[in-house]
C-alpha cells in the first residue's frame, strides 16, 4: 500500500460532501486525482478522509450561458478541451488545455481540480486569473463566488476554506475584437513548463490596442497578472512596434530564486520572450477577427 | 478471475466491495480504499502485464484503458472504479492470440527493447490511434509529442515513432477498406 491509510467517503450531494469537510479534522477533495493520488502515494499528504466526488450530481456540467461559460468543477479537462461550443465562445480555453500535461492525465484530470490544487506552475490557475474568471465554492453556509483575483494566496494554497468544496468554474466568453494567446516553455511537451503566458489583446473600433490582460505561471508562489504589461498597453495606444519593450517589463514579476531547471535570470529572459510572442500571436489573432467581423457586416 | 482471496500484508484494512469489467469479465472484489489500480491489477487479478515505474504518475508505464479512455492505474484508486470498464494490455491480443495492429508494429519496428514500458505505450498509442488514425500523415515531431505521456529508459524512441506510424498506416488501411461497401 502506498498511501497511508484514510477513510474513503463517497458523498451522493454537495451538502453531503460538505459535512463530511466539517465531520473529519483533515480532508482532502479527490476530484480527478491526478495531482491528489501522487502526493498520497509518497505520503506527502496523510489525510483523515478522502471525499470523492463522483457520484455528487451536476458537478460534471458545461454550459454557454450569455457571457459566461460555467464549468462543473469535477469536469475532465479533455472533456472541456473537445467541447466545440466551448472553443467557440472562449478559443483560448482549447489552447491552454493543450499545454495541461499530457492527454492521459487530460483524460482524468478535472478543471476544479486543478484549479483548487493551485500550483504555481499550472495552466488553469493561470488562465482563470487572466480572464478575470470566477469559481463557486460550497460550504457549511451555502454556495459563495470568488473572484480569481482572490482565489490564489501562495504555492498550492487559496482562500477556500477547509470546509468548502470548490463546484463551479466560470470563464468569461471573449470579448467581441480580441486576439488570445497562450505560449509557454518546457523540456518536454506536457512537463510543468519554466514559464507559462496566458493572453488577450482587445482592439478598439479604430483598431488600435485597447487594453489586454496577461498572466503568467511558473514564475512566482502563485499565478501573477503581468500588471505592468498591462499598463504600458492601456498608455498612448501600443503601438505594434513598443511591443518588444513593453513585454520587457513582465521580467519583475519573477521571483523564483535559481533551482535546478534554470536560473533565476534566465526565466526573467524566458518570460519576457513568452510576453512578446503571446502579445503578437494576440494582435495578429485579434486583427483577424476584426477583420472577418468588418467584412460580414459589409456582405449581410 | 473472480472474486479474489489475496490478502493485502496490511490485512486489518477495512475493506469496501467493488464490481467492475476487467478484459471483458465481470470481477468482484472486496478491497482496501487506498489500493491503487496498478496494485489491484497485479496483486488481485495477477494481470501483471500492466507495469508501475514511477508511482507517481510520470512514466505512463502502468497505462490501461478505464471506460475507453488511456489513464494512468497508478493514479487510481481501485474503489474509484466502481462500476467502471478497464481494458489491460492483455485484452490487446485477439481471441486466436493473433497480435493487435499496434503490437505488431512494435515488434516489426523494434519499438522495446527491454520492454518494460512496453505494456503502456501499447495502451497509450491503442488508445492514440482509436481516436486519431491521421497520425499516420503527422511528423515525428507530432507524433513524439502526442507519446510524449510515455518514456522509455532503453531511449529506444526512433523505433517506437516508426511503430506508432505504423500501426496508424495499418489502422487507417482497414477503416478504409471497411468503408468501402457503404460508399457504393
């Protein structure tokens, strides 16, 4: 056996699943298990209760609904990445995904769950943070919404409580003119990359940038909007060619020290490269879009 | 392969019952909630074709189908599996025990060598291949990316790319011939 040994609790709700969180003094959410069993396995985590979630209903569920996109938490991340309507209303969903480890992992890994497990590294956290996303958490006191902004606190740490349960994942649809992007680096396709960024480009009516949002992942305790990035877009209407030194400024928000992938200097080089292809790769995509839009409403 | 009178060394466990399909039979067993998948294989139902490196999830070597999608058993508790369907690389071979595409291609190929993470690259690519017969028409480049799941401590990559292609060659020959009839 490789895990020590816990209780294994199959809740049929939420409200169940919540009281066994209250009931046992130390509990752990085993969602798709692809970061969960590793750290059971090395008895790195040595848990009182395991709460599976699969048999609570509802919690599986993708919906398109007007602005947002809501996801279930207990969602399988390949089911989210081949979900048509999905790509369509929100195509930087799709692309992320592709980065998240390999399709076997995709297969059972959930979108919640990767999300409540916050590793710095991770994709999903990052591209929730970059949307400026949401997630739905049940507790003892009923359902709450936290902002992405407030979700993440330091390495594989949030502000859910030890009694919530993470449920839903909402992803704003893109923006009407926006260009997206998500690039990141790694020594093998489907490893934690170095540096990861997340990104949209927003154009205004006369085509020139508007604003963007960009977040990375891999480079601090936790995902990290690249708010000076973001600044120098919003000021005097980024010009295409600033965008080399504009994405210069994301290289302060690196602080992991040197370890044994790369040094600290060269992950500040990494992240500036990973900036500026994500901002193209958004403006072009973005140009695109606004372009085909133009030329519909010129035929209709 | 029924019911299982193994004994965990761990025996004072308490144990929960679970049935599921494994290879297309039915199998009910009373097990330990922290018993993996890889374990439960192996240890209760003496499927030791299915293999476990790195416990932890990296090297893809103990990967079996669970409800028709590639996972890895060793990421798995076995009472999450209730009710589900496993496929192992057991099942690959035909009832005659003819070799599967994919396995044949590995042995033409020289896709192992000492074989050890053979048994889940051949689930990996099976499962690859059943989703996407054009990986025949992708680069190597493509193709080491989507096998990427998988290592081989032999490094014995060029020949498992040249099996993947062409078991995706063979695939893809006889879904089109079998298409042929309704085209008419």
């Amino acid at each position: 056996m490789k895990p020590s040994r816990f209780e294994y609790v199959l809740p049929r709700s939420i409200e169940e699943a919540v009281a066994a969180r209250v009931e046992y003094a130390d509990t752990v959410v085993l969602s798709g298990g692809q970061s969960l069993v590793p750290t059971l396995n090395f008895r790195l985590s040595n848990p009182e209760a395991v709460i599976d979630l699969r048999l609570v209903p509802g919690l599986a569920d993708v919906r398109v609904d007007g602005d947002w996109i809501h996801v279930g938490g207990r969602t399988r991340q390949r089911d989210l990445e081949l979900d048509d309507a999905v790509h369509a209303a929100n195509p930087l969903i799709r692309e992320t995904l592709h980065h998240v480890a390999h399709p076997v992992i995709r297969n059972r890994g959930t979108v919640g769950g990767s999300i409540a497990h916050a590793d710095p590294s991770a994709e999903l956290p990052c591209l929730l943070l970059c949307l400026d996303g949401e997630v739905v958490a049940h507790g003892p006191g009923g359902a709450r919404t936290i902002d992405a902004q407030d979700l993440f606190e330091f390495i594989l740490s949030t502000t859910l409580e030890p009694d919530e349960i993470l449920t839903e994942v909402r992803f704003p649809v893109l923006p009407e003119r926006t260009g997206w992007c998500f690039t990141e680096f790694a020594r093998r396709h489907g490893d934690f990359a170095l540096a990861g960024v997340a990104a949209t480009l927003t154009l205004a009516e006369d085509g020139t940038i508007a604003w963007g949002q960009l977040a990375a992942c891999g480079v601090t305790t936790t995902p990290v909007r690249l708010v000076a990035v973001e600044d120098a877009l919003l000021d005097g209407a980024a010009d295409p060619s600033r965008i080399r030194e504009i994405a210069q400024l994301a290289a302060d928000v690196v602080t992991v020290p040197d370890d044994e992938s790369c040094s600290s200097a060269y992950r500040r080089d990494l992240l500036v490269g990973l900036v500026e292809r994500a901002l193209r790769t958004s403006l072009q995509r973005a140009t695109e879009r606004a372009t085909a839009r133009t030329s519909r409403e010129v035929t209709s | 392969m029924t019911s299982s009178t193994y004994r965990s060394p761990v025996n004072d466990d308490p144990t929960l019952d679970i049935s599921l399909v494994v290879n297309g039979r039915p199998v009910e067993a009373s097990v330990s909630p922290r018993l993996l998948l890889s374990d439960f294989l192996r240890h209760h139902l003496g499927l030791t074709g299915t293999h476990v490196g790195c416990e932890h999830g990296v090297c893809g070597a103990c990967t079996v189908h669970i409800d028709g999608r590639a996972a890895r058993s060793c990421l798995t508790l076995a009472v999450q599996l209730d009710g589900a369907t496993v496929r192992t690389v057991e099942d690959l071979e035909g009832p005659d025990g003819s070799l599967s595409p994919v396995q044949e291609a590995f042995r033409d190929c020289h896709g192992l060598q000492c074989g050890f993470c053979t048994p889940g690259f051949l689930m990996s690519v099976t499962a690859l291949l059943d989703e996407d017969p054009d990986v025949a028409d992708a680069s190597d480049t493509e193709i080491r990316e989507r096998i990427a799941g998988n290592l081989c401590r032999c490094t014995g990559y060029q020949g498992i790319v040249a099996a993947t292609r062409q078991a995706a060659e063979t695939i893809r020959d006889a879904k089109e011939q079998a298409d042929v009839p309704t085209r008419g």
